[in-house]
C-alpha cells in the first residue's frame, strides 16, 4: 500500500526535514505500507527549497517542487497532488501541529471505506484570533460550500486515488480544495486526533490572506449572488412601506413638513444597498475575467526527485 505525503512548505527550512525523518519512522512501524513524499516551495525565499534539494537527495522516495511565487496554500496543495502515486493522499503541514504520529489513525480510518477522512481536533492549540477565524470558517463552509452540517473539516485529510483523479481536473487560479472534496463524494469520515503546538514560528496566514482564502469559496457557490437579490428585494420593500407611511402622515397631517433628512437618509439607504449588489456582482466578474484570462493556478520554476511532468 503506497501512501503519498503532500506538505505545502513555506518558510519551513527548520522542520521539513524533521517531518519527513518522523512520518518515515512511523511507516517503519506499520508493515504492508510505504509512503512517498511530495514537497512543495510555496515562493519561500529562505532555504527551504535547498532543504528539499536535501531530502530528494538523502532518499528516493522525496519528490519536490519549487514554484515560481507564493501562489498559496490550496494552490501548493494542487500542485503536489498532480505528482502523487499512490493509492492514497494524505495531506499534512510542515509545522509539526498535524504531528506525524497520528498519520495512521487516518489510514485505518479510511480503510473502513471512505473516500475522505478528515482528523479533527478536540482541543486546538492555536490563538485566539486563529480560533475566531476557523470558527467563522466552519459556520460559512456548510452555507457557502455544501459541507455535510455533521462534518468537522480540517487541513489533516486523507482521499483516495479516485478522489485525486477528480480533484486534480479542477485548473482554475483560485481553488479551495475542501470545496472540491464536497463535489466529488459524500462519503466522508472523521477521526480525532492530537494538535500539536507550532515549533518554530508563527503562521503564514495574515488577515488579508485568510479573507483571500474565504472569498475562494464564491468560485464554488452561488449564495451571496441569492444574499444580494434577498437583500435588495428587501430594501425595496422598506422603501416602499417607508413611502406610504409618509403620503399617509401628510394626508392626516397636512402641515407637517417633510424633512429633508429623511430623504437623505433613504437614499443613502438604497444607494448602498445598490452598491453591495454590484460589489458582489462584480467580484463574479472579476473571476470569470481571471479565468479568461488562463490566469495560472501555479508555475513551477523546477523539480527536483523526479522526471518533469508538468
């Protein structure tokens, strides 16, 4: 049973090499499995593709990848997954919090039939504002993305090699790779695992990367353009009620006057309202001109513990 091992690295010059040392040491305590290695340089421009260099070197079984920039977590996550062999997936960090000694709870795991498992984590090591953010994520990935409401998900993920097959069709620039998993099967597990602390670090991720991330997930839904059309039949409806409550006030009331602030004030009601309608409108199309356009989903500079496939 041939597992591969997909890591988006940036940044990770001091842990890769203790990852892979700690992941092959685990598939040498479980006979029947091997495992293969593909590492990719998400545009890190400290030494963390020479560490690569390294590994691919040290042993036969490390495929690594540069690419040109940072093009992102799912992006990498895409481009590993074009190189992979085995007969299953499995997706981890470089930061040691997705720890190498849980890997098999998620073998055996979809061995009992899934397509996808997914570890989840009953205590999560991370910050406060990490904490929020995923919180968010979880509650807008089941509106936005279809995610099964009694499925956690998280970036510790094992697929199958069909599963593989119908991710790596998606070419798109902007992917979301759960989002992807959603579409290709609904037979998808959970397994608790341990999170571990970060070693070395802090995450890559800032608060304009995450919002990003989540705004990935409109390539694979419909809802806010449906939140907007919602939002302007209501404003609407409260511009007409608004409306006749003041004809009617002025017919019961001839010499109140009407204010000038009060039109003002609907207006700049309606008017924002019409502007976040073509705001979302517009992010739409903005999408669909980047994917005219062929906008890249990666670039690969060069390859190194394999023949090019790319």
């Amino acid at each position: 049973m041939l597992i591969s091992i997909v890591i988006p690295c940036y940044y990770s010059e001091k842990t890769i090499h203790k990852v892979v040392d700690m992941v092959r040491d685990e598939f040498n305590k479980n006979e029947g499995y091997e495992c293969e290695f593909v590492l990719v340089n998400d545009g890190s421009t400290d030494g963390t593709f020479d560490e690569i260099r390294k590994l691919s070197q040290e042993y036969t079984n490390v495929k690594g990848i540069n690419l040109m920039k940072n093009f992102g977590q799912h992006n990498a996550l895409m481009a590993a997954l074009q190189y992979t062999e085995g007969d299953y997936v499995l997706g981890m960090d470089d930061d040691m919090q997705t720890h190498p000694s849980q890997i098999f709870k998620l073998v055996h795991r979809i061995e009992e039939g899934f397509d996808l498992v997914y570890g989840i984590y009953p205590e999560v090591k991370n910050g406060p504002i990490k904490n929020l953010t995923s919180k968010i994520n979880r509650k807008t990935s089941r509106v936005l993305l279809g995610r099964p409401k009694e499925i956690e998900s998280s970036n510790f993920w094992i697929i199958t090699r069909a599963i593989r097959d119908e991710v790596v069709k998606f070419d798109t620039f902007n992917p979301y790779i759960d989002a992807i998993f959603y579409r290709a099967t609904s037979n998808i597990g959970m397994v608790p695992v341990e999170h571990f602390k970060r070693e070395y670090g802090h995450s890559g991720y800032t608060f304009r990367k995450l919002l990003k991330l989540w705004m990935a997930y409109w390539n694979f839904s419909a809802v806010p353009l449906r939140m907007s059309f919602y939002v302007g039949t209501f404003s609407l409806i409260a511009g007409v009620l608004f409306a006749v409550y003041l004809i009617i006030n002025k017919i019961l009331s001839p010499d109140l006057p009407v204010g000038w602030s009060s039109m003002m004030c609907i207006m700049a009601l309606l008017f924002g309202v019409v502007l976040m309608v073509l705001g979302v409108v517009g992010e739409y199309l903005g999408k669909i001109i980047l994917i005219l356009n062929n906008t890249p989903q990666f670039v690969v500079r060069e390859t190194v513990g394999l023949e090019d496939k790319k």
